[in-house]
C-alpha cells in the first residue's frame, strides 16, 4: 500500500496515524516539535494536553460527548484506550493525568511498526510527490503552512482565541475551608464520588472577587490578534464576569449539587478544582482559563477561601487557535475540494474539544487507509456522534448553495444532540420522547448504528 503523511503529533494526528498503521497502511508522522516549539506546548511528547485535563462526560447514555468516548472505544481509539488507562477521579467525567497519558500515546506509537514517527517541521505545502496527507496540525498550526494552505484555498483562516486555567499543589490548599465533593455526590468513572475540591464563598466575597476579577490587569493583545473572537465554550473567567456579575454563579462557580460541611448549606458560589495527575497532588480550576497576567492571577485567586496560601505549579494563559471554514472548504471525507490529495483532522477542522478533535483524527485515518486499499471511504451514519460531527463541519446540514458560499458564520462546535437527527422513536402515547428519556434514544441508536458501520468497514476489508 501506498505511504501516507500525517503532519501534527497532537491527539488529532496520533489518533489517525494509529487508525492508517492498525488498517495495515504504512505511515510518516510528522511532529515538528521540539525542532520548532510552540506558544503553548511544554513537552515534544505525543498527544500532549496544553489546556484541561478533562475529556468531559462520561456519559454514554446521557451525554452526547460520553457517546462520543463509547463510539471512539468501540473504533479501537488509541487515544480513548490511553485516556481510560491513565484516569484520574473527576466525578461523572474523564479526565487524566497529563503526562502518563501522553507517555503512553507516544510509547503506542513509537511500538507499532507500521509508524515512522520523524521530528521536524513541515514549512508550506506538503511536496508533491506526497500523494496522501492527513493535515492535523491543530489550533497552533505554523505560520508557513497556515499561509500555504490559506493561499491554495483563497480562503482567510478563520481564529479564535483560547484560554489555559492554573493549576495548583494539592499540599498547598487549606482544608479547613475547602471540601472534597462532585456535584450531587455522581460517581465517576474512577469509581470516586468526591472527585472535586470544593472552595465556598458567601455573597460578600463572591461579589469582592468579581469586581477584583474584573478590575485585573490582563495581557494585551498584539495587533493583528484585536479582531479574533473568543470560542463561547471556552471564555475567560474574567470576560464571562464582565458579561454581568452573576455570570460566573450560573456556569463555572453555581453551587448547585455541592453541601459545604462546615456549614451543612449551599454556598453562594464555589471555586472546583479537579484533580490533574495520577498522584493526586496538582489540582486546576476548572472554568478558570484567564488572561490575566502573572501577578494578578497570583493576587486574585489567593483571595478564594481555602487558596489564601495557594501555590501555582503552572499559572493561566492564552494563545490564538486557527481553524478553516470547514462547510467550504472540504468535502464530506475531510479532504480540501481545492487539493484532494490533503485531508485535515482535528481543531483545525472547526471542532472544538479533545475528543471531537481525536475523532475527526479517527476518520481521517479511515478514509485515507480506505483509498489506499482502493476502497471508497465509508462515513458514519449520521445518527452517531462521530457521523453527527463530521456533518455539521463539512455542511451537510446546510442547503447546497449555503455550502458553496460557506455559512455566514462558522465557529468551532463541540458534539451535542442538536447536532443529531429527530428521533422516529415516541412514548406509547405516541408523543416525541423528551429529556433522559429522549439522550438515551438517540444513544441507544447511534451505538447500535455504530456497531453496523464498522461491521460493515470490518467485512470490507476481509
């Protein structure tokens, strides 16, 4: 079979360059760190996590990204084998401990023969005697490339800026007014029900916190970085706060599920750190990605009960992510219409979220080892997760000329039931099912149509 390239060693690339070896295709994955580094990054490892920790809900029958896990387990996702090898508790999500999980992607990688792992980066278009290329450079995809790919497209790159949240030493956190608790006590898939450290404020030091929060001096933008928007998932905690002081009370500080012991009631507000490596002693503030500098970040924060004394092993930061406008620019395989010889994979494809983006990584890897079988590539259905997603970005939801025009606004999408078909399923009155009972349909039928789509891909390739 013919080689394939992938160039980026993120969770997008490493995902697909698994799936091509796995399928019996030869491939070269390109990573151009620690040659050329990033913003961002810290390792040259593999798979390296630069914001959360968290892959979200896990969640199979309620959630559409814990479908999204089960339907990526079910493909044989190296990157959800090393994410369920290397958790740590997180209440009812999946969230691992940074390092081992990258460790072991790389070691994965690096052991399969099909895999030819080469460090350097790839400056413009891929050369031309690359017949296939898989594109998973990322949101901190080089400039080179970026403006290679933005010439041979005609198309701006569209961006959007995304926030990394501090991380504190467990040891130095004060637990005679913080409290170990998930919301509404929900047992993870760790098995631990008090995943989350908990720091209360009353409506005092809450409405203190915000008005420090948002008086903060934060970094300032470089001029060509003025216009690009902030992805709505992901705000900084300070922006969210200037959006209206109770902002903050009703997304990442709501008390709701959470009874402070010292008190027995709900706290006006809390602060929740889950915890971030195996060894329990790095916590990071969820929801708390912030562009503050440094030292405000070290004033303000030491002002939350129970981080008074609060050591930071990594403060919180922010950086540019680019992605193109999909519904435009590719075709229903992840390939460019203007060169069909490059597929792309990950953020760069206008998905938000690690595991949106290791899927998109997963079916790149699919198509192309399909085409080098000689094969046409099978999608997924669309009533699963993983065919819902790759809809939505390659505009299939869209009327043909909207397509070819691209969307009036395309901005980065994390998986969620909207994204899915209606149901045909009713109650026995005849009535469309809503709430739990309407999420457990649709993942009752995107797992079953799931296991019909890769029993077909299976009995091809025999």
């Amino acid at each position: 079979m013919s080689l394939v390239h992938v160039i980026g060693g993120g969770l997008a690339g490493s995902e697909a360059a698994w799936q091509l070896a796995k399928a019996g295709v030869p491939v070269t994955l390109h990573e151009m760190r620690p040659v050329r580094p990033t913003e961002a990054h810290l390792t040259d490892k593999l798979a390296e996590l630069v914001c959360s920790n968290s892959f979200r809900s896990d969640d199979a029958e309620n959630n559409a990204v814990g479908l999204l896990h089960e339907e990526m387990r079910r493909a044989r996702s190296l990157i959800m084998a090393a994410a369920d090898a290397n958790q740590v508790p997180a209440g009812g999500a999946l969230a691992v401990d940074r390092e081992g999980f990258a460790d072991a992607v790389e070691a994965a990688l690096t052991a399969e023969p099909g895999v030819t792992i080469e460090r350097g980066e790839i400056a413009g278009l891929p050369p031309a005697e690359w017949s296939s290329v898989i594109v998973a450079t990322g949101p901190l995809t080089s400039p080179a490339l970026s403006d290679a790919i933005r010439a041979l497209t005609g198309e701006e790159s569209l961006a959007f800026f995304d926030a990394i949240a501090p991380i504190v030493y467990k040891d130095s956190i004060d637990f005679t007014k913080a409290w170990f608790q998930s919301r509404y006590d929900k047992e993870g898939p760790g098995g631990d029900k008090a995943a989350y450290i908990n720091c209360p404020l009353d409506e005092e030091q809450y409405h203190a916190f915000i008005g420090a929060l948002v008086a903060a001096t934060r970094t300032e933008f470089k001029e060509w970085e003025t216009s690009t928007p902030y992805f709505e998932g992901c705000l900084p905690i300070e922006v969210m706060a200037e959006r209206g002081p109770m902002t903050p009370a009703f997304g990442p500080m709501k008390p709701v599920g959470l009874t402070d012991p010292n008190t027995g009631k709900r706290a006006f507000a809390v602060v929740q750190l889950r915890q971030d490596n195996a060894i329990g002693t790095l916590y990071n503030m969820v929801g708390f990605q912030t562009k503050l500098k440094y030292a405000e970040q070290s004033r303000v924060f030491t002002t939350i009960p129970g981080l008074e004394k609060a050591r930071f092993a990594r403060l919180g930061g922010i950086h540019r992510n680019t992605f193109l406008n999909a519904p435009k620019l590719l075709d229903p395989t992840l390939r460019l219409k203007a060169d069909e010889r490059l597929r792309f994979a990950g953020q760069i494809t206008g998905v938000e979220g690690y595991v949106e983006s290791a899927a998109m990584g997963l079916l790149a890897g699919r198509f192309a080892a399909a085409e080098a079988d000689g094969k046409a590539p099978s999608a997924p259905p669309l009533t699963t997760a993983m065919g819902a997603l790759l809809n939505h970005i390659t505009g299939g939801h869209l009327g043909a000329e909207t397509v070819e025009s691209g969307p009036r606004s395309f901005q980065p999408m994390n998986i969620n039931f909207g994204l899915f078909p209606p149901l045909i399923e009713t109650t026995d009155k005849g009535r469309p099912l809503k709430g739990r009972a309407r999420k457990q349909a649709m993942a009752r039928r995107a797992l079953a149509d799931t296991d019909a789509w890769l029993g077909a891909n299976r009995a091809a390739a025999e």
